[in-house]
C-alpha cells in the first residue's frame, strides 16, 4: 500500500487507498452475495476452472444416473405388468385343470362333459384375450392370439450408463430379458417355435391345423386336454420365475445406482454449491467492512484540509 503524504494534496493518497480497499471489499461483497443468491460456489469458470472442469463431469455422470434409475423403475413396472397377466393365466389353467379332472372317471356322461369342454373353451379364449391385452406401449409382453402367440424379441433395459473403451465407444448400458425359447403364453399356439400354451385338443392331427380348444372326447383322454393343461401351467409357471428372477436382479442394480447416485450427488454438491451459512458469515462480516471503510475515504478525504491553517 502507498505511503500517505498529507502535505502533498494534489494525490490525495490516503483517500486513493481507502477507495482501493472500499473497492476490493464491494468485490468480494457482491461475490459472496451472488452465491448466496444462487446457492453455487461456482457461477462461473473463473471462479475456479479445475473445479469447473470436476464438477461437470460429476454433473454428468449423477444426470446420467438418474436416468438409469427412472429407467430401471419403469422396467420393473414392465415386468410387473407381465407378471400379472401370467398370474391371472396361471388362475385360469388352475381352474382348468380341476375341470379337465372332473372329466377323467365314468361318473358323469356325454353331456356333461361337453359342459365342460364348453367351461374349458371358454376359459382358453380368456387366457388368450388376457395374452392379447397385457401390453406396454403397444409392445405385447406374454404372446399374442393365433397360431405364433410368441413373445419373438429381447426386451432390452437401460440398466447401466455403461462404460467407455479404448476407442470412446459406450457399452454395456443395457440388460436383456426373454422368457426360456422365447416362450408365449397364448392359449392356441401351434407346437412350434414361439408357441404359446398348445391348448389346441386332439394331439398332432388337430394341433397341425390350428383347431382351437376342447371336444367332449378330449376329456376322458389326459394325453388330449389334462396332460397339455398340465404343461401349460408348467410353462406359465416357468415365465413367472424368469420375470421374477430378473425383477430381482433389477432391485439389486437399482439398490447398487442409488448409492453410486447418492455419492456422485455429495462430490458435485461440496464442489459446486456454497456453504450457506460460512457465505452468510463472510457477507455480514464484508457489510461491516463496507461501513467503515467508507467512512474511512470521507475521513480520507478531509484529512488534508487542515493544511489550509498555513494560509491564514
């Protein structure tokens, strides 16, 4: 700082220092008042560029977590979907069978069991209107009616935000799920690849044209209508531990991503984002400093005119 000359008033250098000061401090001042306003230590990358340059890349990859999160939440919303189609498929081949086994004995006749050939038609066209309808976003999830009723495609989740190789490229930001062979759970599909349930009657003449559901006849035969209910409740049993296995397997990765959040959360905000009450103190302590630093240029100011004694 300059040394003060009184007797020389044309510089006025006390006043010049204490502006220099009033100056310094209304920098600081409107600084720790900027990030009080805005809640960041950092506003600008002159504030601290390397700091800057850490905490965007923090920012990014905490963005990119929650879009996996958010998406990992919506998969297990999907499945949960699909599960409960299976279930209500599941419901309904259980009734099913206890249906198919009222056929089996001598105990009851023609028309009986053509009642109950009715029930089971009745019952595999709602597991095939179930099938139809359990969808998300117009994508079918458990098969759909006809003679494929397979679900043929990989669903594939975004459960990671992956990671860079050697040459910059992204992998491994997805997870793939399919039932076992692709497996659809339609009642009437053909017994072939991406079938569905095969509840199609009378062994391989009827299944090869497609004919749908039970006669009469079929019922006193299990190889005809106990033994393919029985298979199919296997097969739905079956979807519903493969959705259940991967469910799970999302809960782990979506406990894994919350902490990964939750710490990429806490480097971006001791980087970032100011200590509020350490600005506050800072702030009223610089007000002060103001105060008095301005009275120190008025005292500055007036402090030469008692040089004007030595013309009197």
């Amino acid at each position: 700082m300059a040394s003060v000359d009184v007797t020389r008033v044309a510089g006025n250098i006390g006043a010049l220092n204490a502006l220099n000061s009033l100056t310094s401090i209304n920098q600081q001042l409107a600084m720790h008042q900027l990030r009080l306003q805005t809640g960041k230590q950092i506003n600008e990358a002159a504030d601290d560029p390397s700091g800057m340059s850490m905490a965007t890349t923090f920012d990014i990859r905490r963005l990119g977590l929650k879009t996996v999160l958010n998406s990992i939440g919506d998969a297990k919303n999907l499945l949960a979907t699909a599960e409960g189609g299976l279930t209500k498929i599941q419901d309904i081949l259980v009734k099913m069978k206890n249906k198919a086994l009222e056929g089996q004995g001598d105990t009851i006749g023609k028309t009986e069991r053509t009642a109950i050939a009715a029930q089971l038609n009745a019952y595999a066209d709602e597991i095939d209107a179930i099938a139809e309808q359990t969808q998300w976003n117009g994508t079918s999830l458990i098969g759909s009616s006809g003679s494929a009723g397979g679900v043929t495609t990989d669903m594939k989740f975004l459960t990671s935000v992956g990671s860079t190789d050697a040459t910059g490229a992204t992998t491994g930001t997805t997870s793939t799920f399919a039932f076992q062979n692709h497996q659809g759970f339609s009642a009437f599909g053909a017994t072939a690849t991406y079938a569905g349930l095969g509840l199609v009657g009378t062994g391989a003449a009827r299944a090869s044209n497609n004919v749908r559901g039970f006669s009469d006849s079929d019922l006193q035969d299990s190889t005809k209508c106990l033994d393919l209910v029985t298979k199919a409740i296997d097969l739905v049993k079956t979807g519903i531990s493969d959705e259940g296995s991967f469910t799970a397997r999302l809960s782990f990765k979506e406990d894994a991503m919350n902490v990964q959040y939750t710490n990429t959360e806490a480097a971006y905000n001791r980087i970032m984002n100011a200590n509020m009450a350490d600005e506050q103190v800072q702030a009223s302590k610089l007000l002060i400093l103001q105060q008095t630093s301005t009275a120190m240029l008025a005292q500055a100011n007036t402090a030469p005119q008692f040089l004007l004694s030595l013309f009197r």
